[in-house]
C-alpha cells in the first residue's frame, strides 16, 4: 500500500485539522482502553468498544498507568538494559551468520519480554519459542481485525450484517480462542503460581475492590501486551528503513555517542537514559522525526463528540467517531515546514522529554504520536527510554547501510510503501547490513 501524504492532506485541510484538535479537548471523551481490545464475547465490538462500566474501566487502568508511570520505569530500568543489549547480542550474531538482516522479529521480542517481564514474569529467549510466536501471531492478527476491513461493522454499524454474512464474527472468536484465550489463560495460571512480582497478580489481589471478573483481566492483559509490543518495534523498524538512507544522519548521532564518551572518559559504559539523555539533543530529535515522518499507526484512537459542535461548514452531531489521521497531521504544511523532508533539525527548539512536550494543550505539541487528543498514551515514558536504549547501543557498535544488488548498488527501501497491518503500518519486509564500528 502506499503512503498517500498529498492525498492525505489534501482530504483534511490543515484548518479544518488544527480545528478538530481544539474541539476534541473540550468536548470529546476516549471510547475505548485499547484499539487492539479483543474480546471473545460474540456481544462486545473488537474495536468500538464503549465504556460501559466506566468506573471500572478507569478503575482496571490504574494499575497499568501506575507500572507505566515514570517512576515505576525507572525502577525497572535493568530490564530495560538487558533486553536492549539481548537485542543487539541477537542482531550482532544473525549479522554474522548472514550477510543482511531483517530486524522486525528481534525487535518485537525485545519490547514484548519488556511487557511480559513486568506483566506475567516471563520472558522468551528466542524468536523461535513457540509461546513468542502465538502471542505474536495474536497481536499481529488483533491488529488486522481491529482495523476498518477486519470489523466494519464497527466502524459503520448500518453494515453489521456483513460480519455474519462473512462469517467475519465466528472466524474472530476462534482467532481469539486459539490464540488468546488458550496462551493467555496458560501465561497468567503460572505467573499466579510463580514466586515472581507482577502485575497480574496485582490484578488478581484487587478483584474484588476492582469489581473485575477473570475475564476483564484477560482482556487487558492481552491489550496491554499488544500495545507495548507492536508499536514501539513498529517505530525502530521504520528507523532501520530510514536510517539506512540517511548516513549524514547516523553520522551525527554517533558524533554525539563518541562526544559524550570523550567527556566521560572514553568510559566502556553506555549512557542511560535518566543520567544522561540530555547530553543527546540530535538524538531525541531523530526519534521524533521519525514517529512523524512515518508514523506507526494510521489513525489515533477514535473518540466521540459529546455533544453537537460546528466545525468551520460541518456540523459534528452528538456522539459521531472522530477518527484522525495521522500522515495529514504530520504532514500538514501549515504545522510544519517542508513536511515531507526529513529533518530531525526541526525539533531543536524543543528537546525536553516527550512525555513533558506532549503534557500540553495538543496544539502547543510538536508531534502526535501519542495522542491527538486531551488525554496521552501512557507509555509514552517507556516508549522513550526503549528507544533511547536501542540506539545507543546500535550506534555504539555498528551503522546501518542498505542491502546492495549483484552489482553492488544499494536497494534502497521504498518509505512511501507499507504493510497495512490495521491499527499499524509498517514498512514492507527489508534487509539492512550492520557494520560494525571501529571504535578506539
């Protein structure tokens, strides 16, 4: 599928965007805990799902904001180390066995034993144990029926019908019974009774204060899990595919690497995040331009006009979705300059932590990755420090160079293609070299 940015902005002028987000803060409220929400219930929509019970909604997120808190991240940052440097141990060996890499799956088992870890006390070793692969082919296939083709009936409720006559309502249930209810049901019985602290055993302690039932766990466990795993992978692949065309880019970020060990003693320590990541300002920056210049999910999470408003000539009645698109605010022209070139330059005015630079009103943000609206993804703290840990162990030790053809041209990676996997969108499958750094 291609990245169609004109088209996309062309469809929702700038005004009309800049509108929408003003309005979405005073009048809108979120719908739903996670688009990625699958539930095995033939009663409940996959994505367009309401809060019914709204105080227990709010109730079972409270556990989940309070481990994803910055606080609670910091406490787990040898987690967060160890996987990073797993990660590149994992890369590192496949880059010695094969001359090009994909790095997708090994991403996506570093952030998703970040999640178990700190969820279900387990993690996997390898992207070929069997349990990574289910839970990955339940994210993957969570992520494709949460989109508009895979549930159109929440998405236009005037065509509901069409689930059963595609059968599209039994072909979830069994999806979520093979891969969810079974891996999952198994994950959470031995976290119960292993001696590790988690957080589903958290849950289960809270039960009855919460007015949760196992099933309600379930769901969130599988949500949680599902948003900490795809999206951050998603984001450091899409750096791979950029990166790889952009040396003078890399160059710089690892000038900052190689500054920063000078002025600490040409230590064989790697900076940390809490420590030292103000001593990387182009860094950040780079991370940012990323996630705008090719964002990693289509749409935000949809949400609902609490009442009827008049948006310039359209009239938003009363309890409408309002589904934003993520490459028109992006790629806006009235927001940002020169939108389609990639200039991680245009965010040096604002290198504070992305978490304090999206805590504002949404039109004083620089980028809306984690949020169009009032309210933020609350991972958006440990987004950040994964993806500071990656890449300054990356860069640390190699830079990234496109696969070359028989002759010995680079084959460049289409940007403006993509895998349409629903809620994310992800580059088309790509190979990179890693070479390795020569670092005194």
């Amino acid at each position: 599928m291609k990245f169609s940015l004109n088209k996309a902005v062309n469809r929702h002028p700038g005004h009309i965007i800049h509108l929408q987000l003003k309005f979405t803060v005073e009048t809108t409220k979120v719908l739903f805990s996670q688009a990625t929400a699958l539930n095995g219930n033939a009663n409940e929509k996959l994505v367009w799902r309401y809060y019914g019970d709204v105080r227990k909604i709010l109730t079972i997120l409270k556990p989940a904001t309070a481990v994803l808190s910055p606080k609670s991240v910091d406490r787990f940052s040898e987690i967060l180390e160890f996987e990073a440097d797993s990660f590149i141990e994992r890369i590192a060996q496949e880059n010695e066995n094969q001359t090009y890499i994909n790095p997708y799956e090994n991403l996506q088992l570093c952030s998703l034993n970040i999640i178990t870890t700190t969820c279900l006390a387990i993690r996997f070793d390898s992207i070929s144990d069997p349990i990574f692969q289910k839970i990955a082919r339940f994210v993957h296939g969570s992520m494709i029926y949460a989109s508009m083709a895979g549930d159109i009936g929440s998405f236009f409720p005037g065509l509901v019908w069409l689930d059963t006559v595609t059968r599209k309502q039994k072909e979830m249930e069994d999806f979520v019974h093979e891969y969810r209810d079974i891996v999952y049901e198994k994950l959470v019985s031995n976290a119960l009774n292993g001696d590790a602290e988690c957080l589903v055993k958290n849950l289960y302690q809270m039960m009855d204060e919460m007015n949760l039932d196992e099933d309600d766990i379930l769901v969130f466990m599988s949500d949680f899990i599902g948003a900490g795993a795809d999206t951050i992978a998603v984001s450091l692949y899409w750096t791979f595919a950029i990166l790889s065309q952009k040396t003078d880019v890399q160059d710089r970020v690892i000038q900052e690497l190689d500054d920063w060990r000078k002025r600490h003693g040409n230590t064989n320590e790697l900076p940390r995040f809490n420590e030292h990541r103000d001593e990387f300002p182009y860094t950040m920056c780079v991370q940012k331009e990323i996630m705008r210049f090719r964002p990693t999910t289509n749409f935000g999470i949809p949400h609902s006009a609490s009442e009827e408003i008049i948006v310039g000539n359209y009239v938003i009645p009363k309890d409408a979705i309002l589904v934003s698109s993520m490459a028109a605010m992006h790629m806006n022209p009235n927001f940002y300059d020169q939108p389609e070139v990639f200039n991680p330059d245009r965010f040096m005015s604002n290198t504070q932590r992305m978490s304090k630079a999206a805590n504002c009103k949404p039109l004083e943000r620089d980028h809306f990755g984690f949020g169009w609206g009032k309210r933020i993804c609350p991972g958006i703290h440990l987004a950040e420090v994964e993806i500071f840990n990656i890449y300054v162990r990356l860069f640390t030790r190699f830079k990234i160079e496109p696969e070359l053809d028989a002759s010995g041209a680079p084959i460049f990676i289409d940007l403006n293609d993509f895998e349409d996997y629903g809620i994310v969108a992800k580059p088309l499958p790509f190979k990179v070299r890693l070479v390795p750094r020569e670092v005194d």
